[in-house]
C-alpha cells in the first residue's frame, strides 16, 4: 500500500490528486492540475461510484492540503 494512504482516503477528489502529486507520483508540476481540468471538464465523476453500491460517492469538501490534519 502506498504511505499517503491516509491522506487519499476519504477526501474529494481534487485533494486526493494534489497528494498523489505531492507523494511524487507525477514529475509534472502541473500535474494535479491537469487532471483537475481534465476530470471537471469531462465530468468523470460521474462515474464514482462507492463499491458494492450503485449509488454515487457522496460529495466531499475539498480540504487544504497544506494544513496537517488529525
């Protein structure tokens, strides 16, 4: 499992790129926006969907990525 994890995990979407950027998955500094663009422009989140249910992944706030939480 990769370390960040946690910090994937239960956030929005947009927060779980700009980790996945910030662990170093993506040598583009751009990167998490990007695909930000690309995911709001194309709507793919639609297809979220919570496994073993057909409903939708509740909406999530977005959170700082900058500010350590508990």
């Amino acid at each position: 499992m990769w370390k960040f994890n946690k910090k994937v995990i239960g956030v929005d979407r947009k927060t779980a790129v700009r980790e996945i950027q910030k662990a170093g998955y993506a040598t583009d500094p751009k990167y998490a926006n990007k695909l930000i663009t690309i995911m709001d422009e194309y709507n793919l989140y639609q297809y979220d969907t919570v496994k073993g249910d057909a409903g939708k992944v509740p909406d999530q706030k977005e959170r700082d990525i900058n500010v350590v939480s508990p």
